[in-house]
C-alpha cells in the first residue's frame, strides 16, 4: 500500500516545512557565519526533500486551490 497524503493536508505540511526550514537557515546562518554559497546549496537540499515527494506521490499538494482552472459557461 502507498503512502498517500490527501491534498489539503500537503499544502499544509508544504507550508509548514518551508517556513521552518527558512528559519533554520537564517537561524543557522546568523549562528555560524555561513557563507552564501553554503546556505544556496542547504536551501536546494530542502527544496528536493519536498520535490522528491511530490513527485513519488506521498504529498499531493492543491497549492490551495490556486492554479484550478475555472470553467467558462458556455
């Protein structure tokens, strides 16, 4: 069986991941004197924890309903 997370549910943990991981960084950078570079490559690294499972399905964001194409009446 696979690990499915309904939609609003990943928006949530999407959001949630993001601001904590930008507060990480700028906590860690402030802390360790990180260098720019460094801090670029710790940000992708999130980014392709999140990437990975959107594309293996485990999160399937709705990114709040934004991008839902609304229908014309005709």
């Amino acid at each position: 069986m696979k690990l499915r997370i309904n939609p609003l549910a990943s928006d949530i943990i999407i959001t949630i991941y993001a601001i904590v991981t930008l507060f990480f960084r700028f906590k860690f950078e402030t802390e360790a004197t990180v260098s720019t570079m460094n801090s670029l490559v710790m940000g992708i690294c999130f980014v392709v924890i999140i990437w990975v499972l959107i594309k293996l399905k485990v999160l399937n964001p709705n990114w709040f309903g934004l991008f839902n194409p609304k229908k014309s009446k005709s």
